[in-house]
C-alpha cells in the first residue's frame, strides 16, 4: 500500500488533497472524491488523515488507524494515495502546515485542497488560511441549490479568484478557487460508530474491507464521542 514518501523529481501534476478526520472513512467521503476527480481530471486524489485535529479535542479511533482505514478503502482506484504525513508530523494538524510540505515535495505541480461548502464558509476563521490560497487552488463540493457568500471578505474573494473553468486549475498552480456540485450521500462517520457500538450492520455505508478493519480492531467499542462529521 502506498503512503505519501516519495523520492526523485516530479512532473508537473494536479493533485488533489482530501483532508478529515476519516472517523470513520465512508462512501459519502469516497464518492466526493471520486467525482472531483473526474470532472477536474485530477492526476491523483491525496487522503490525508487528520493526525492531532486542532478543532477537536479526541478521534475515536487512533491517527494511525484512520490512515490504515483510509488505505484498506482506496487500494483498488489508481488515482487514489493514502497520504500518512500528518499521522507522523507532531503536534496539531493545520492545513497550511500540510500544504507548505506538498509545496515543497511538489514544487511544480497545482495543488487542489478539496473542501465542503461548510469548510469553504468558514475559512476565513482557519489558521493562517490567507496563505493557503498562496499555496493551493480550492476545489469546493457543494449541494444543490447553494447560495454564494453575499458579504464579506469571501465573497471579495471569489468574484476575484472564483472559476467557472476546472481547466484552471491545471493552469494555475494556486490562487483558484472552483466550485462544483456532487452527489450528496447523507451518511456521517458518529452515525457509522453509533452503529458498531450498538452491534448493528455498518454494510453499504462504507467499503467492506474497512467494515472488517474495524470489528477486527475494536477501534470503535465502548467509545462515547460526540462528533458530527
């Protein structure tokens, strides 16, 4: 299984990046990535676990549990990378952190953070997240029927960095931000561990392989942890 070391030069890419807490990973977070994919034609999707998540106090299962379970979900799609640097970076997770090492192993490439609208939203309250738009282009999955920022410096923003284009983003390496609707499966990771722990059937809301992963575990037993992602 591959994680994110790599050596050598790297040809110019567009990659995406898909960060969370994967507590667990499922299909709601699967099937975002795959059709993000494929409408920007992203040469790769990165996974990247949240290792210490600055804006929640615990995970239930351990960082290097969700990266092995994000692992065990992607191993058959060739665009897919389980990406494990912030499970082996110390101390909390911030983004602009992640996205300074990309920049520097990928010196060449555009770099794609994948956001739901929500996070889009409240960017402006991330650390640093002015410099994140220096480092990476945003890819933004939205609903149906949603409604742009109407105020506010995000609404500056993207009447001065939004496209309509996915091309765009092959062309830029950063600074651009794009938004596209994709299927919305209603399936949360604290309903998916409500599940274990109440000895229910997870089947058809995550792949089989981390359903397995998990009861072998025991990662989610007897865990009492209120999160809604």
């Amino acid at each position: 299984m591959t994680k994110h070391k790599t050596t050598g030069s790297h040809p110019n890419k567009t990659i995406g990046i898909f960060g969370g807490t994967f507590d667990p990973i499922h299909y709601g977070h699967l099937r975002t990535a795959f059709e993000l994919q494929q409408a920007v034609n992203l040469d790769e999707v990165r996974f990247i676990p949240c290792g210490d998540p600055p804006h929640k106090s615990i995970t239930a299962a351990n960082a290097q549990q969700r990266f092995e379970m994000a692992e065990i979900a992607i191993f058959d799609h060739p665009r897919f990378i389980a990406d494990d640097r912030e499970v082996i970076r110390k101390g909390a997770s911030y983004t602009v952190d992640t996205l300074e090492s990309l920049r520097a192993e990928f010196p060449n490439a555009s770099l794609c953070l994948i956001l739901g609208m929500d996070a889009f939203l409240g960017l402006p309250n991330w650390y640093r997240w002015q410099r994140i738009l220096k480092l990476a282009n945003i890819i933004v999955a939205h609903r149906p029927g949603w409604r742009k920022p109407t105020d506010g410096r995000l609404k500056e923003i993207l009447m001065d960095q939004g496209t309509a284009f996915p091309g765009e983003l092959h062309w830029h390496h950063s600074g651009r931000i794009y938004i596209h609707a994709v299927t919305q499966l209603e399936i949360a990771s604290s309903r998916i561990r409500d599940l274990v722990q109440a000895g229910n059937n997870t089947r058809f809301l995550l792949p089989d392989k981390v359903n397995e992963y998990i009861l072998n575990s025991h990662c989610y037993t007897a865990v009492d942890i209120d999160d809604s992602e």
